[in-house]
C-alpha cells in the first residue's frame, strides 16, 4: 500500500510499505478514507526526529471503513464507518476507568516511561505505525473505534480523532467561570476549534496569533483578535484593556515547543536535527528544548488566580519556567495529551445540523495521500492559506 513515511528533517515521502495484517485478536485493520495532518506532525517534521526511523509511518488523525476485525473485537464488523483516536487505550485499565484514556495502563510505553501509546507518533509512544496511509492496523479495537452515521461527508466526523477531543479538553481544564473571559494563545487548528467551543459555552474569548488569515478566520466568528507581531511589548496590556484590567480568567496554550520568538530554543532545535540519534536524545532529556515563550505568554496574562490550561504539546525534560511568577500569582495550570474517548459523548450532540461548531467547513485543504509531502510542507510554512490540510488516500 502507499504511506507517508518519515525520512528526516523536513523529509517524508510517500512510500510503498507492505500492507498491514492483524497482529493480536484486539485489532482491527481499516480502510482509511480521510486522515488529518496535525501540528503535533509539524515537531515529528522539525524536532522529534531522534526518536523516529526512517520509513515511520505517520498519521494519528484516520477515519475509514472497517475491513476485517480480530475475534476479540465483537463491537465492529467489515463495512462500519469508524474514527480512530490518537490515543491507543484499552478501556479496562485503572486509567481508562477513571477517563484518563491518554495514561493507559495497558498500552503505555514503559521503556520511556510515557503514557499511552499514540499512532504513528515516535518511539517515546511505541512506535505504532500510522494513519496517512490506505490502510491502517488499529490496535485495541474492542474500546477505541468510534462507529459514525453513513450519510455525512467524512469532515462531519473526522475531528473526533484529535482536534474536536483536544480543544474540548482544553476549554475544559481552562476552568472558565460562567461568563467569564480566556485567551486563546494560537489560532491553528487547536487553537481555532478551542475558540468555538468556549463561545458556545458563552465565554469571552480574546485570540492571539501572527499569522493575518488565521487572525481573520477566529474573527469572522466574533473572536477578539491581537496581532502578536503588532502587539509586541504591549500584548499583556492590550488583553488587560479588554478584561477590566485584570486580565482572562483562563489561558488556554495552544501554541506548543515550536513557539515563535525564542531564539534560544531554536538553536537547541537545530542541533537536535544534526545529532547522531542517541546523542541527540540524551540531549532532549536532559537540557530544555521547549520554545517557551508562548507558555511564559500565557502565565504573564492570565489574571491573579487563574488558571492556564496547556493544549500545545512540549518535549524537553527541564525546561526553565517563571516559578516566581507561577507561584505569585497563585495559579493553575492543567495539561496533557487529550483523553479522546471522554469527551466523544459531550462532543458527537453537536455535530449535527446546523453545525454549530463548523466542522464542515474547518479544513482549509484536501489532498490526495500522493500530496501529502506538499500538505505537510504548505501546512509547516502556513502558504496559501493553509490551515488545516486532510489526506484522502
Ligand atoms: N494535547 C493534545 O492532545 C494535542 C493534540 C493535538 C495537537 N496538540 C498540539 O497543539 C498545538 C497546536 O496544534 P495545531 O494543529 O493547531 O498547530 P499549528 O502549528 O497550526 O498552530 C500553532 C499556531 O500558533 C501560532 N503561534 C506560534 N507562536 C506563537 C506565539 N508565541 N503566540 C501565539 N501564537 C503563536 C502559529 O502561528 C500557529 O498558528 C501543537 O503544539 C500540537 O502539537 C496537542
Ligand atoms: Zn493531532
Ligand atoms: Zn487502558
């Protein structure tokens, strides 16, 4: 079959790879007909590369049609429409239990001590071959799969596999009192989405980027948006102004390690891409690579007592963080991987007419899996608009 595979920095290629084949009696092999390029793609592209392999297959945004199941997978059958988290959790674990779907027990990788395995995302997440590609293997299929309606065209669906979950999660651990304000640092697709589902749940919501048409696009849906580039130095009091002075309620990072203006992180960045692999690695784990500015952003504006709720994905091991500041101001920050599967139920009542989220509209671009070199290089570089690109093998 044909994947998108990595090579290196800045490299993947479409590839042909042998097809996947049932390994364990809990999975269950699709047909992909939709899979979304995500940013956390971008630092597998640019950063991560010391924990990949040339030849990874990549994807952790599928949907598709089930092809044939494990004896242990009696909730599927050949012909269901399926969306496929990103995570890879059991169900049955201490975690998954307690909605923790991202720490399962049953699949977390313990050789790097992380939580659950993740498709197609390095070998700190096991190393489990992905979703840009024709077909893909879905382990733990008896829980993870989410079936969907036949009717709808795929984009109805396919952000239940990571964005619609992620900024879901991340308006959730915002915390955001009723009525009250938060700041979204980000407009990428995350970022954007989480936008739209803390308006729906009636907060104010002021939208922080540099990018001019990721600006207009939060706008056109009532998001009060600052330039950060225009902003410069006055960002913390331009918000200030729009929150009786004192600031959001929450902040939501929606940025991550890739963060713009900070030059020191980007040079770590560099080396981490010209290093022998295990070099490199010793160097992640025990140095800071994080590009911190957004998050440091993110603690400078929130208001005395709130709370920052961290979407973006960081890397390094001791990344130097404003603990003054943090501990001064008295507050709290949640984060982590999304926990796909406990928020599906809150999330699937609005993908219906009229779409209230606009999930049919969200992707800027589709291109056959044969483009997904140019998607990832458009998407990285934000050309022509891109925003968000799927990948329709
Ligand atoms: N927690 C999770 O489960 C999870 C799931 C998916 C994605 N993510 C992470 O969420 C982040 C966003 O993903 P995305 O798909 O929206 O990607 P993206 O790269 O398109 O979005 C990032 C946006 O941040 C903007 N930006 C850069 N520096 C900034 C700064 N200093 N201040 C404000 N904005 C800045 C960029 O212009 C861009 O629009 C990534 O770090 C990704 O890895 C996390
Ligand atoms: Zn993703
Ligand atoms: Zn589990």
């Amino acid at each position: 079959m044909k994947a998108l595979t990595w090579h290196g920095v800045h490299d993947v290629r479409v590839d042909n790879v042998p097809d996947p084949k049932i390994q364990e009696p809990t999975d269950a092999i699709i047909k992909v007909t939709s899979s979304g390029i995500c940013g956390s793609d971008l630092h597998l592209y640019e950063v991560l590369g010391p924990y990949l392999d040339p030849g990874d297959v990549l994807g952790h945004e599928p949907m598709g049609v089930v092809e044939e199941v494990g004896a242990e997978v009696p909730n599927l059958q050949r012909g269901d429409r399926v969306v496929i988290p990103f995570n890879i959790s059991c169900g049955h674990c201490h975690m998954c239990q307690t909605g923790l779907m991202s720490q399962c027990e049953t699949t977390q990788v313990r050789e790097y001590d992380t939580g659950a395995s993740l498709l197609g995302y390095t070998k700190l997440y096991g190393q489990v071959p992905g979703g840009q590609a024709e077909y893909l293997r879905v382990p733990q299929a008896q829980f993870g799969p989410i079936k969907v309606p036949e009717d709808p065209p795929d984009d109805r669906f396919l952000f239940l596999s990571d964005v619609l979950p992620t900024a879901w999660q991340s308006v959730e651990y915002a915390n955001i009192p009723r009525g009250g304000s938060v700041a979204v640092l980000g407009l990428g697709p995350i970022g954007e989405m989480s936008t739209r589902i803390a308006q729906h749940r009636g907060a104010e919501v002021i939208g922080v980027d540099l990018v001019p048409e990721r600006l207009a696009r939060a706008a056109t849906h009532g998001v009060r948006t600052i330039d950060l580039e225009e902003a410069g130095s006055e960002l913390a009091s331009q918000v200030r102004e729009l929150t009786d002075g004192r600031g959001p309620d929450a902040v939501i990072d929606a940025v991550g390690m890739e963060a713009h203006g900070a030059p020191v992180g980007k040079l770590a960045h560099r080396l981490t891409g010209l290093l022998p692999d295990a070099i490199a690695q010793q160097l992640m784990s025990h140095a800071g690579i994080d590009r911190l500015s957004a998050l440091h952003t993110a603690i400078d504006l929130v208001r005395r007592g709130g709370t920052v709720s961290i979407g973006g994905v960081y890397g390094g091991a001791i990344s130097p963080m404003p603990l003054l500041q943090m501990f001064d101001k008295q507050i709290t920050m949640r984060m982590g991987q999304a926990n796909v599967k406990r928020w599906i139920d809150d999330i699937l009542p609005l993908l219906n007419d009229p779409d209230p989220l606009g999930v049919d509209d969200f992707a800027s671009h589709r291109l056959a899996l044969t483009q997904a070199r140019q998607g990832y290089e458009m998407f990285q570089k934000k050309q022509n608009g891109a925003f968000k690109v799927v990948l329709n093998p």
